[in-house]
C-alpha cells in the first residue's frame, strides 16, 4: 500500500462511511425512488406527471420569481449596508455591534424570525400601524398571504448572508490599488465602477448564490408567512411525504428542485468566474 | 450626497434586522393575555409559564442533548477528515471535500425527505439517533469549512519538526495540531451547534408529539395560535443566540468586515 | 526657470507625532533623486503627500509652478510606481497600462498605441493579454513602470520599487530604469532605504531622519562631507569618534591622541568622522602623517579587501585595507594607525 494512501484511508473510513450512509445513500433512495413505481417498476411517470402538470409549472414560476425577487432586493439593500459597515463607519465598537445585529438573526431559528413578521406585518402589526400613522395608507395592508410578506420575510433572513459576503470582499480591497487608480486619474466614482465593484464581484456573486438556493428551497419562512394562500416548490414536496405519503412522487419533486437549483447556480458560477487569459 | 443615501439604507436595514427580535422579545413582556407591542407592562409570567409546560422543558432539552450530541460527532468526523484533505494529496481528494460540504447548498427539505425514506426502509425512523444523524450531515460543514483553513503549511513544518523530534503522529496531533487548529475548531463548533439547535426543516420529518425539539414544536404551534407563551419561548432563544454571539465575539472576535490592511 | 517640484515649509503629524517638519525640497526637470532613510524616517510619508494620498498641516506643494497642495490624486499630473506595484489583478497588462489614458478620456485608438509604445519601452511588447499573477515579479515591477508614465507625467514617484525583487534582478533592473528615466527626461523622485541603490541611481540624494531632511547633495558630495553624524553614520561606514571641547577652543579625540585646533566649528556636540579607507596600517610612520600607535584586535576577509580593527587608547577604529597590505599583520600585534588631520571631518551630532 503506497504510503500516503494508508493514513488518508485511516483518517477518512470513518466520516466518509458516514456520509455514504446518511447522506448518499439516502440521495440515491430518492433517485431511484423517483424512477420506479411503488411496486418497484423502473418508469419515468412521475417526471412526466411534474411536468405535465400547469399546476406544477405554476408553483416554480411563483417560487423562482420569489428567489429572483429576494435576491435582488437582498443585493440592493445588502451592497449598501456592506459598504457602509466596511468602509464608512469609523468607530469600531458601533461597527462591532453593528456586526452582531446581523449575526444574531442567523443564530435564530427562521421560526422564531418568521413568527417575528407575522406579529410585525398582521393587520394591526406594528408595520400596518406606522404605514398608518405617517399616513402612507389609509386602510391596514395585506402582508400575511402574499409574495410581498413572503419575500420581506425571506430576505429578513438572508440578507445577512449578502452583506457578510460582500463586506468580505469588500474589506479585502488593497487600499493600493485604490490609490493607483486615483494616482492615474480615475475619481473616486471611476474608481469604484472600474477598481472597487469589479474586486468585490465574486463576494457579491457568491453571496447571491447562497441567497437564491436558500430562497427557492426555504420551506418555513413561506408556509408561515403565505398563510395557506401561496405555495411554493418545497411545500409540494413537504406534502407529499409528511401527508401524501408518495415517496416515489416526493422523490421526483425533489429531484426536480436540486436539479434545477444546481443548474441555476452552476449557471451563475461560470457567468461569475474570475477571468482567465 | 451617496454616502448619505448610503447611511439612511443602511440605518433602515439595522432597523429592519433589529425589528423582529426586538418585537418578540417586547412581547413576551405583556401583561395582556394577547401579543401586545409595545407590551402592557412588564411581566416575566409567560416565561414562568413556559418553563412549568413539561412539554416546552422536554422539548428544550431535546433540543440541546441533540446539538450538543451532533456537534460533538461532527467534529469526530470532520476533524480526520480535514486533516487528510489538507495534508495529503490523493485522487478523489476534491470530490471528497465537495461531497462533505454539500449540505451546506442542498435543500434541508430535500435532505430531510431523504433521510425519512431512507430511514423507513432500514427501521431509523422518529427517534433520537434518527435525527441525530441527519443533523451531523448538516452541521459537519460548518466544522470542516472553519478547520481547513487553519490546517497551513506553514504548520505542517511544525508536524515535521515535532515527527522529527521523536513524537508519534497522535502524540503530534494532540500537543501540535490541535492547538493550531483551537480557534478554528471551537467557532466551527459553535456554528454548528447553532445550525442544529435552530434547524427545522430536517427535524420535522423525524419528530413525533413526544419527540421534539424546540423550533419544530413552535413551528407546529404559531399556525395554530399565537400567544405570549410562543413570544415567551422565540425570546429565549433569541437571549441563547445573542448570548453565544457575545461569547463567540469575545472568544475569536466576529468583526471580519475590519480586516482592511492599512 | 521653475522647478518641477517645489515644495515649502511642509509639515504632517499622525496623532500628535510629527511625521515631517519643515521639508524645503526642489527637484529640477529630468533629475533623478532619491528619498533616502531608514524605515520611519518620513520619506514615504512626503511621498504620500506629493501624491496627494496624504494632506499635509502646512506648507505647499507646487508642480511645475501650480500649487497641487489641496488637489485630490486624480487631479495632480504626476504618477506612481507603487511598492507592490499595485496592478489591478483583474485586468489585463494592457488594461492596466491602459487604464490611465482611459480615465484621461484619450481616444481608443489612441490608447491602444500609447500602451503598445510604453510596453515596448519597458521590454514587454506582446504581453499584454497576460493577467498580472500569470507575471513575474520582475514582470510586474516593468508592468507598473509602464502603467505610470504612459499618461506622460511631470514628475514619476517610485515607492521602493525595487524592493520585493531579489538581489540579482534588482541590479539589472536598476540600470533599466536608469535608461528609462534618461529616455523620457522626466524627473523620478525614488524612495529607498538602500544607500547602494541610492548612490547607484541617483543624481542627487535627499537624506531623511526623523522626518527632517538631514543633507541633500550628490552621493559622492555627502560622502566626502557629511554635513551631519547622521549623513555620515547613513552613507558609507564610518568610524565616529567622541569630541571633546577643551577650555583652549581645541577639540580632543581619541583620549587626547588627536589634538585639533579648529577655531570655527559649530556650537553643541560634536562627532569625528573618519572613513575606514583613511587609515593607513604600517609598521613604520608614513610622512605627512599622524601616527597612531595601536594593536590589531581582529582582520575580515571580505573579498575585495579587508576589514581590520584597530585597538588605540580604548576605543576600536575599523581601517580598510587592500589585501596587498596586509603582510605581516596578525591579530595582537603593535602597529601604527597613519592618518592625515585633513580627513578628519567634524559634525553636529552627539557620538
């Protein structure tokens, strides 16, 4: 046995036997599940019936679109708020705090933070008593049962993911270059355009791709938060094997959704690699 | 003029973050029998009530005997397996690494239906080790992603060095890797003691009336009714979470956003 | 004719620290001048303030005769090789050295030319595609060259350019910036803290202590005359003697050995200077001489010549001998140490 082959076996028997058996094998379950009958004949009837189905091209439709939504409103408020932590507030314990204020929502449950927008965005939360109050509206909004309260929900919890990740980023811009930009006569907004947004990119990229796999496939935030009247890709699958009991439907449902959030993300991998010459 | 439309979104997401929590936490302080915010006076009874229902006090200490159970497992796991990944070079070496951080971008709710299809087929359904091991799955991550990094050349050398000075390799591992990797290892713990403790989407699957843990039982509860004891309980956790942020902070320092050199 | 750069009772503190006082500075078109000192002694601090990355508490700062001292980076016409040469890792060569034109609002065409014609000047035609990590360092260092003079500046500061290549390709690429510099005729204000290098490159030198300018002068002009025991200490190696001011106006060196009788030397403490290469080993006087009797106390090879220490009244002199003169010394023995009044400089500068 060649010499760097035993301990690599050694240390790597134990977790790796781990992971073949609750982790792998129960993916392949589910592959194979989702290809047979319940008696067990191999058939592609369940793929056919997703998408076959308006119903089913509906509910992705709705939960794409909230992903896409959620991103995007998480990069626009989240780029900002990075920005502001990395590179205009001065006074470290306020940055500090600043820091665990978005930490702590992550170390929270969704339930707990779900449950928290469903106090804050009832028709006399506190959301609907200010809107009131500034005189915005006159009659409480609706929030709870539609994409609107799903979509502050979801990005009340993955915000924090954008702004960690481009903050990353952000705060590892050699302030060099930044001074080679300006030295050969760039302003400070051609800096950024050119120097500053470019280098922070692949944090943003990254962070988005977490977002939009987090958001397609949350399953809490949107069952509390659409009240029954809005269902999303995972609630399907959550039916069919917590009610329905289909396992062999449940498993082509949930192939179908990491198939098609790994393509997006693959997608938005290479569309977001670093160039190379 | 941008830096001040920078600060008014940024003050308005803070708020926006703080809203929730501050909410709940408000809350669970009513005097009301109903969710009042601001609360009507300050009382601590519907803490009190919380922790004289059996039920919540079970399912708080399933909740935590099940993180701290997989925590303690994951690292187990992921410990040699970091070590071999950043120490030897081997085919299937990438893939190796790939596969166990997986989890981290798999849907839980995918993940959790598998494990309860799979678990039905070998008989480890609706039971404590039934949920520990998918929870191990999915917190073993989190160990791996804080450890590798710590694992350097830089302090291979000092393996060399202490190989060459006569140690056996657990010898070596004990007295020199271990305390390089400290840092990494206990803020990867804590994540993923977090990730288990607040995890609902994998648990539900395998949990019954008598076996729950917290957020699966007010999962189940806040679709039914909503009350101060609920607010009562998310307080709690909130007032856990800020408190192990506090101590991750002062143990490893959280401020990774003040890294600019110069 | 106005200078380049003139620079004016400038004067910067970080913190309550004075960081530079009263710099007085002019750098004429086409000098190359070298910023020299030890680490913390200021000079890449003025460097930053010429730049414009720094705002100094007083003084200005004119560049061929407009005042820049309040003007941000972008809008001052000199540029920066900088000390990690700073290349936008994700741009290519060429939209690096183009970048500078680009932000000038130069046509396209335009640009393309200045860069092809500035990556020619630097020896890297046909490079241009290239990403900079895909570059060596000596690679990187001729990018960053050519990126700061493609937009033509007045004045190029460099910002211890030289300093992450190792020994072998720093001088070969000392000698390329030297031609470089010489084919432009724009005036380089180089920061080092390598005396080689300095006197290798530049035409004058600005010697930096303490955020002070110490001397500034031609290498060679600093060498022979000190003007303080810092100047002499910095530059070359030097044996700096403890002065006595005696009741008479004569000054005693070397316990009395040494008598001067300088009658107009400057007020305070005061150094001797004496130049290894000054002393001259013997066994017999040599005329026109003062004769030091001393003991040899140790003699180092060092290739092209010998460093050999001397013991007189207690104090250890270093001489510098050709190996030719070395026969018959060996440490321990009585000899004599001949020097000439003449080289023997006083400066300000407590010993």
């Amino acid at each position: 046995m060649s010499r760097t082959l035993r301990p690599v076996l050694l240390l790597c028997a134990l977790p790796g036997a781990f992971f073949v058996a609750f982790f792998l094998a129960p993916m392949v379950v589910v592959l194979i599940a989702s290809l047979t009958t319940p008696a067990g004949q191999p058939t592609f009837a369940h793929y056919v019936r997703i998408l076959a189905d308006a119903y089913h091209w509906d509910v992705l439709w709705v939960t794409f679109r909230i992903g896409a939504l959620t991103t995007l409103v998480c990069i626009l408020i989240g780029y900002p708020l990075a920005w502001y932590l990395v590179r205009i507030v001065q006074w470290r314990p306020w940055r500090r705090f600043c820091v665990i204020l978005l930490v702590v929502p992550l170390f929270t449950s969704n339930i707990v933070r779900s449950f928290g927008w469903m106090v804050l965005l009832g028709r006399n939360g506190l959301v609907n008593d200010g809107l009131i109050g500034l005189g915005l509206i006159e009659r409480p909004m609706r929030f709870l049962g539609t994409e609107l309260g799903i979509l502050i929900g979801l990005v009340y919890i993955l915000l924090p993911f954008i702004v960690l990740a481009v903050g990353n980023a952000l705060a590892k811009v050699d302030p060099a270059l930044e001074h080679a930009s300006a030295d050969l006569g760039a302003t400070p907004a051609a800096t950024f355009r050119t120097i500053i947004f470019p280098l922070s990119l692949p944090g943003l990229m990254s962070g988005a791709v977490m977002v939009f796999m987090l958001a397609v496939s949350a399953y809490v935030t949107p069952a509390l938060l659409s009240g029954g009247r809005i269902t999303v890709f995972s609630m399907l699958i959550f039916q069919q094997y917590s009610s329905v009991f289909d396992f062999n439907y449940g498993g082509a449902l949930s192939i179908t959704m990491l198939v098609l959030t790994l393509a997006l993300v693959a997608i938005a991998g290479r569309l977001s690699e670093p160039r190379r010459a | 003029m941008v830096s001040a439309l920078i600060r008014i979104v940024s003050f308005a997401a803070l708020v926006y973050l703080a809203l929730p929590l501050v909410v709940l936490v408000g809350a669970s302080l009513t005097t009301t029998s109903f969710l009042a915010f601001p609360p009507q006076g300050v009382t601590l009874a519907w803490y009190g009530k919380m922790l004289g229902d059996p039920s919540y006090v079970s399912a708080f200490l399933v909740s935590t005997l099940l993180a701290v159970a997989a925590t303690i497992v994951a690292v187990l796991l992921a410990v040699p397996a970091a070590i071999a990944i950043a120490r030897y070079r081997f085919t299937g070496r990438g893939l190796l690494a790939e596969t166990l951080m997986s989890p981290l971008i798999l849907p839980h709710v995918v993940l959790g239906a598998a494990l309860l299809q799979y678990g039905s087929a070998i008989g480890l359904v609706r039971s404590f080790p039934a949920l520990l091991v998918g929870h191990v799955v999915i917190i073993m991550p989190f160990v791996l992603r804080a450890v590798l990094p710590q694992l350097t050349d830089e302090q291979k050398s000092l393996e060399e060095a202490s190989a060459d000075l006569g140690a056996r390799p657990l010898t070596t591992f004990f007295l020199v890797t271990l305390p390089q990797i400290r840092s990494g290892l206990v803020s990867g713990a804590i994540f993923a003691f977090i990730a288990s403790w607040i995890n609902v989407e994998l648990s539900i699957f395998n949990t019954t009336a008598e076996l729950t843990t917290i957020p699966v039982k007010l999962f189940n509860y806040v679709q039914y009714t909503i009350d101060p004891t609920i607010a009562a309980v998310s307080g709690l956790t909130i007032i856990v979470a800020a408190l192990v942020i506090v101590l991750l902070d002062l143990a490893i320092g959280l401020d990774v956003l003040s890294e600019r050199r110069r | 004719m106005s200078s380049i750069l003139a620079i004016d009772g400038l004067s910067k503190h970080f913190g309550g620290q004075p960081a530079l006082t009263a710099i007085e500075l002019a750098v004429e078109q086409g000098e190359f001048i070298a910023l020299l000192g030890p680490s913390g002694c200021g000079k890449t601090t003025l460097l930053r303030c010429i730049a414009g990355f720094l705002a100094p508490e007083a003084g200005t700062i004119r560049l061929a005769g407009e005042d820049v001292t309040r003007l941000p980076p972008y809008r001052r016409p000199l540029n920066t090789v900088f000390q990690n040469y700073a290349l936008f890792p994700h741009m290519s060569v060429a939209e690096n050295v183009g970048y500078g034109p680009r932000r000038q609002g130069v046509a396209k065409d335009e640009t393309v030319k200045r860069t092809v014609e500035a990556l020619e000047l630097v020896g890297l035609a046909g490079f241009g595609a290239r990403l900079p990590a895909q570059l060596s360092g000596g690679q990187q260092q001729r990018v960053a060259l050519a990126r700061a003079i493609v937009n033509r500046p007045k004045l190029l500061l460099l910002d211890e350019p030289l300093s992450a290549l190792d020994l072998k390709l720093r001088k070969k690429v000392q000698g390329e910036l030297k031609q470089i510099q010489h084919r432009l005729g724009i005036a380089f204000l180089f920061v080092t803290h390598d005396q080689e290098e300095a006197l290798t490159m530049a035409d004058r030198i600005v010697l930096m202590n303490r955020g002070r300018i110490e001397q500034i002068g031609r290498g060679q002009d600093i060498y022979a005359q000190p003007a303080t025991r810092f100047a002499a200490d910095f530059i070359g190696d030097a044996n700096l003697l403890v002065v006595e001011r005696r009741g008479d106006g004569s000054f005693a060196l070397l316990d009395g050995a040494i008598t001067l009788p300088v009658a107009n030397a400057p007020q305070g403490e005061l150094t001797g200077v004496l130049r290894p290469e000054d002393i001259l080993v013997t066994a017999e006087p040599v005329p026109g001489r003062l004769a030091l009797p001393a003991v040899v106390s140790e003699i180092v090879h060092v290739g092209s010549h010998a460093s050999v220490a001397l013991a007189i009244s207690g104090t250890t002199l270093a001489a510098r001998l050709a190996p030719s003169a070395l026969a018959g010394l060996s440490v321990g023995r009585p000899v004599l140490a001949n020097i000439r009044l003449a080289d023997l400089r006083l400066v300000p500068g407590d010993a």
